[in-house]
C-alpha cells in the first residue's frame, strides 16, 4: 500500500497577484513612485521658475513711494500741532508763575 497515490494529485492552482498595497505618502494611490528619470522633468521645472519673481518686491517698493508723502505729511502735521500745544502749556505756566509772584 502507497502512502502517496500521484493519481489522486490536484493540478496546482495559479492565483493572480494581488495588487500592491498603496504607498503612504501618495494623493493618489494609482499614482506611481517617481522614477530616476522623472527627476530630469522636475530639475527643468525648477530651473525654468528660477530666479523667483520679483513682482511682490517691486508692488511694495512702488507702493511705499506712492504713500510715503502722505504719511510723511501727517506725521509732521501731527507733530507740529502737538508741539505747539506743548509750547502753549509751558507759555501758560510761565504766566502764571510770573502773576503769582514773579519768576524764580
């Protein structure tokens, strides 16, 4: 008596590969890993978006020019009444020390 009969064998079974796990990390789960050459198209890129622009830089430089008189203007305005109303104080004070008895 066999211990094994090869008459009673199965054909093997041939399953298909199941799909690779998703990869953290990726938006997309389709999307494949980048590959050594892909990084010759985002070097072009980079290089193509260098120098970074310079329009932020000339919006506020231009800007301050337009704005600079007028802040200038109220500046000085504001300062000059504060100061006259400084003057007029130690005016008063003056008089009034010269009324009460003179100045000492």
């Amino acid at each position: 008596m066999a211990l094994y009969d090869r008459s009673q064998a199965q054909a093997p079974i041939h399953r298909q590969p199941s799909p690779p796990a998703p990869i953290s990390g990726y938006q997309n789960a389709r999307e494949a890993p980048l590959q050594p050459g892909d990084l010759g198209y985002i070097a072009q890129r980079q290089a193509k978006n260098w120098p970074p622009s310079d329009a932020g830089i000339k919006y506020i430089f231009f800007g301050s020019l337009a704005v600079a008189p007028a802040i200038t203007y109220f500046y000085y305005q504001y300062r000059k009444e504060h100061m006259d109303r400084v003057r007029l104080q130690m005016l008063k004070e003056a008089q009034e020390r010269y009324k009460a008895g003179g100045a000492r």
